[in-house]
C-alpha cells in the first residue's frame, strides 16, 4: 500500500515536471516569434488522505497552461500602435507633398518671378522679337509648372487611392482569419483550458488590423472576440467577418472614402470616425492636406492668369491694324460636383444643378465650398467656405469671394448637396493660348504728351489703364486753369475733332487724373496754361507702356485680396509671397506631422514594452527554469526507483 502511494506521488510529480518541461521549450521555441506570451504550467497540491495518524498528501496536479496576457496592456499597446500608424502615414504624405513645391529655381515662385522679369527686356525693346519670344518661352514656363504641379498632385490621389484599395483588402484578408480563429477557439476551448496559441495569433493579428484602422475589442462567453471599428461597425462578430471596400466621395468622385459590406449590405463610414490607423493618415492627408494644397495651387494660377490676360487686354499688339491682346494664358474651369446622394428623375439623372462663374480673381480664395438649400430660409442657399466654416446664405446668382453663383432649373431638392471648388482645378487647365510674339500687348492704345509751351514742373509719371473702356479715337486735352490744380477737360475726335465731352477737375499731388479708362500720374506742379494731350498710339513698336505695368505686377498683391464692409479691397499676396506662403504652410504642416509621429511612435513603443514585460519571453528566466524543471524531474523519478525498491522489498516480505 505504501509503495503504490509512493509511486502515484512519483508519477505525478514526474508528469508535472515533464508538462513544466514542454511548456519551457515551447516557450524558448516561440521566443522570437511575434505576438507569442509566455505560456506557464499552473500546478495544484492533490488532496490529501485521511488517515488515523492525520492527511497524508498524494502529490501534485497539473491543472492548466496559461499564457502571461494582460487584456488592458494588449488594448493599449493596440491603440498606441494605431496612433502611430496614422501619424507615421500622414507624415509619409506630407514629405512627398513638400516636394511639389519646391525653393529657389525650381520653384513656381520663381517662374512667376522670371516671366514679371522678361518684360523688362520686352519694355527695353517692345518691336523686338527675340524679347517677345523670351517672354512667351517665360510664360510656356509658367504654365507647365503649375499644370505639372498639378498633375503631381492628382497622382498622389491616385497613390492614396491604392494605398486604401491595398490597406483594405489586407484588413479583409485578416479580419476573415480572425473569424476563424473565434471559430477555432470556440470550438477548443474546455471549461476553464484555452488554446493559447490560437489567442495568440488572434490578438496579433487585431494587433495587425489596428496598423491600418483603430478597432475595440469585446471577448464573448464563448471565447470568441467581436471586433468593432469606426464608432461601433461590425468587422468581426464570432465565426463573421465584414468587408471593408473603398468607395468614390460622394461629392468628390476623385477622392475615396470606406464603406463596411456584411450580408450583402453596404454602409459609407464617416472619416472622422476613423480615429487611428494608416487608412485614418491616408484619409485626413486627402481630404484636408492635399485639398489645401490644390487650392493654394490653384489660387495663384487663377489669379495670375485673369491678371495677365486683363493686362494683355489693355494693351494693342503688333497686328496690322492692332488690337487688343488676346489672352495669353487658358485656366481649368471652375466646378460646382453635385452628391451622388442628390434627388434624381425617372431616368436617373440628377434634378438639381449649380454653376459657377468667375468675376474676380483676385478675391478667389483658396477654399472649397458646400452649398446646399437653406432649411430656414425659403429660395436662399447655405454656403459653407471649408477652410474655415465660415457659413453665409445666399440667393441664386450672389456673388461671394470672386465668383457667382447659379443655380439652376428645377431648384435642387430640400436634401441635396453640392461641392463648390472656384480654383480646385484651376492649374491642372493651365495653358499658353497664344503663340505669336506679335500677338503680345506692349504698348498701350494710348499714349500721353507734355505741352511743348509748358511752364510748370509737371511732367508725366506714368499712364495706366484703368478698365479696357479706353477709346484710343477719342483725343483727351487736359489744361490746367490756376495754380491750385484745377482743370478742363476735353474729349474729341482725333479725326472730325468734333467734342465728344468736357468737364472739370481738380489735380492733387499723389492722385490720378481719371478719364476715358485710362488714370494719368504727374510728377511736380503744372502751371497755369499748362496742358496735357492723351492721344492714339501711331507706332505701338515703339510704346512700351503696357509692358511697364506688366512688369510692375511683379509688386502687386492681387491674390487672396478680400472686400472690407465698404466694398473696397484689402490687400492680398504678391504672387512670390503666395507661393513662399504655400511653402510655409506645408512645411509647417510636415515639422507637425514629424513632431506627431516621432511622439506617437515613442507611445507605441513603450506600450510594446510594457506588453513585452508582462507577456514576453525571458530566455535567461527560461534556461534557468529548465534546468529547476530537470532537476525536479530528475528528483521525482527518484521518488519513483525508491518506491520501487520498497515494493520489491514488501514483495519479498510477503513471499
């Protein structure tokens, strides 16, 4: 009787032993392996047997494994390494973005620079035609560079378009295994045993699923895991995986959004729902960076080409007879996208339409807009300016920050929507129109001239057009009746000399003499008698007037300009410090995202390595529980040669 207790202590301690034994090499095994937690034999004291001389104990049983798992240490280490994924993600973006504007004389505030440039060459020498050819080569320049730049930008949409078809079908692919898994693991586990390495590759790959979208976790009864994502969707549910599948903007078919698919139903997730994750960096980069940076982009091509093409149309080329300069520069249209969402007829096509139209460049911002029906005003509009949320309502055929808007017939539904981008494609349309170098206007259609009798200290400062209303047939004499600085004024034909008007004014140093479209700057004083003559250009080879106030627009600030309560205009940018403005503007936005990811990315690793301690595999801890395991191994069979001998011994007795 003593030497069979003997002997069952001697077997389960062996067999404890041995179990301890497995789970260490399997543990030194897995050491390397990722998302694998140390794995440990729980052992329990047997009952003992009472007995007239009191308990005797019967050993040792083996009542689990378990794995060194911390569910809050997991969820972290999760999270954080989602954070990190978005920042590192959008931060990928932003360097790329960085590259399409370029410093110095890579830059498009150089070309601009240079164009303004060449017209002093072509002021120099407006009949010649190596100094015409110059300035429309400076222009071809220009507008390859915005469209280029363009084109770049649309290709990093396209990269983010790819980026999310591959990031989704990976999320798929691994939320479908850990479906599986919850199946597996349902299936296997015992009332109080799990299968631990099935948990394990399921908690690493959620781990996987949190680098592209930050997903919560919620354990079942049944030891299966549900898997929630954007604000409480569905991915995984038991043995059910949703789908995620990338799907066009509903207002803006160039951009992509998420949609999550389950028994055949679809449903759009919202982007701010999607909190972490590299699809979350993706989707913030393409619906605020890149959107920014187009509309920079096509602020300044928008701007600068209305100004040039005006200028052009002030001046008179070289032609035979001349005329007024055709444009020189062709831009993208302005667009109004309606929602796919948006009430449609029998037929499909959609109800309510919006068209927009430019009317003053320099007041284009560098904004998209949403537009939709005002619920509290009948017949008017709301109007949301998305760079800042600046919300106005407006009628059919307002205009607002330099463009008009038109909305047309039927009037859109109560619950339709509409994208407004005024310069979103501005530069991707940007073209040198003309060709010849004659077809530049250098010179003005008028030109101005002294009186020969003059006495005063008056002499002319510049001439500038004012609207394009000049008549070049119509001869303009000014003469100045006292020292004060008043004058008259005529109008006459050049060729009849019939009156065409008159009237009188008053000169002030520092103002302009207005009339007949054009604005005359004197310097010093006229002297009573003293005249000025503002009359048609004969030789406009020679004139170089409108060439001088091309080459002043250098100085202007006719970007981004805004309206004041009175209507007057503020000052905008030059069209150089528009585009070292745009530098700025990413560069900060890439120091930003640098500064986020670095931090983020720091986060994340101190939650790997928190979740490493508590989970992770020791290999100096291990061999040195292999060895106590040996020995305790060694010492049960021990146990067991001895309670062998006894038995024999009692055998013996007995015989």
């Amino acid at each position: 009787m003593a030497g069979s207790t003997l002997m069952s202590i001697g077997m389960r301690a062996m067999f404890a032993n041995n179990a301890s034994l497995n789970v260490t090499g399997h543990n030194i095994a897995n050491a390397n392996v990722e998302g694998y937690s140390r794995q440990e034999v729980e052992l329990s004291t047997a009952a003992g047997q009472f007995t007239g001389a009191g308990f005797f104990g019967k050993g040792v049983n083996v009542v689990n494994v378990k794995r060194a798992h911390d569910q809050f240490l997991t969820m972290q280490l999760a999270a954080a390494k989602s954070m990190a994924s978005m920042d590192e993600s959008r931060y990928m973006q932003l360097s790329q973005l960085e590259n399409v504007f370029p410093p110095g004389d890579q830059g498009l505030g150089y070309a601009m620079g240079d164009f303004f440039a060449s017209m002093v060459d072509l002021s120099n020498a407006p009949g010649d035609s190596s100094a015409r050819q110059a300035v429309l080569a400076r222009a071809a320049d220009v507008s390859d560079r915005f469209s280029n730049s363009a084109a770049r930008l649309d290709m990093m949409q396209d990269g983010v378009r790819s980026d999310m078809d591959v990031s989704a079908r990976t999320v798929n692919a691994l939320a479908a295994r850990v479906a599986e898994l919850n199946e597996q693991i349902a299936a296997n586990r015992g009332s109080d045993q799990l299968p631990n390495d099935l948990m394990d590759e399921r908690d690493n790959l959620i781990n996987q699923i949190s680098s592209f979208v930050n997903v919560t976790t919620i354990a079942a009864e049944d030891g299966t895991v549900g898997v929630f994502m954007a604000g409480g969707h569905r991915l995984v549910l038991g043995s059910e995986a949703a789908e995620l599948t990338v799907r066009p903007d509903a207002l803006d078919p160039s951009r992509v959004g998420l949609s999550i698919s389950s028994h055949g139903d679809s449903l759009a997730l919202s982007d701010d729902l999607l909190s972490g994750g590299s699809m979350a960096g993706l989707l913030r980069f393409q619906n605020n960076d890149l959107v920014q940076a187009r509309n920079r982009l096509g602020q300044m091509a928008a701007a600068f080409a209305a100004k040039v093409n005006e200028a052009q149309a002030m001046g008179i080329d070289l032609g035979n007879p001349p005329v007024a300069g055709a444009p020189l520069f062709s831009i993208g249209a302005p667009l109004a996208l309606p929602s796919a969402n948006n009430a449609r007829d029998g037929s499909g096509a959609l109800i309510g339409s919006v068209s927009l139209t430019v009317t003053d460049a320099s007041l284009l911002q560098a904004s998209d807009y949403s537009l939709r029906p005002d619920p509290n005003n009948a017949g008017m509009y709301e109007l949301v300016r998305l760079s800042d949320g600046m919300t106005r309502s407006v009628a059919n055929g307002d205009e607002i920050d330099g463009f008009r808007i038109d909305v047309g017939t039927p009037e859109p539904a109560a619950g339709d929507r509409f994208l407004l981008q005024p310069v979103g494609r501005a530069a991707n349309g940007m073209h040198r129109v003309l060709d010849d170098p004659n077809g530049l206007a250098a010179a003005y259609p008028v030109q101005a001239s002294m009186g020969v009798d003059n006495t005063g200290t008056a002499s002319i400062d510049q001439l500038r057009m004012t609207d394009g209303t000049v008549d070049p047939e119509l001869t303009a004499t000014i003469t100045f009746s006292d020292d004060t600085g008043a004058y008259t004024w005529e109008l006459r034909d050049r060729t009849t000399g019939a009156l065409a008007s008159s009237g009188t004014g008053t000169w002030t140093a520092g103002e302009p003499i207005e009339l007949n479209g054009f604005a005359l700057d004197l310097n010093g004083v006229p002297a009573t008698g003293d005249t000025v003559t503002v009359d048609k250009t004969l030789y406009p080879a020679t004139n170089n007037g409108n060439a001088l106030a091309m080459q002043r627009m250098a100085d202007e600030r006719f970007v981004g300009r805004t309206l004041d309560g009175s209507g007057e205009y503020l000052q905008g940018a030059t069209v150089t410090d528009a585009y070292a403005n745009t530098m700025a503007d990413i560069g900060v936005r890439v120091q930003s995202a640098r500064v986020s990811a670095n931090i983020s990315y720091a986060s994340a690793t101190q939650a790997a390595q928190a979740q490493a301690s508590k989970s992770g595999v020791n290999l100096d801890e291990e061999a040195a529980r292999l060895i106590q395991f040996q020995q305790g191994y060694q010492a049960a069979a021990k146990v067991l040669q001895v309670a062998q001998s006894v038995f024999d011994t009692m055998l013996q007795i007995g015989a």
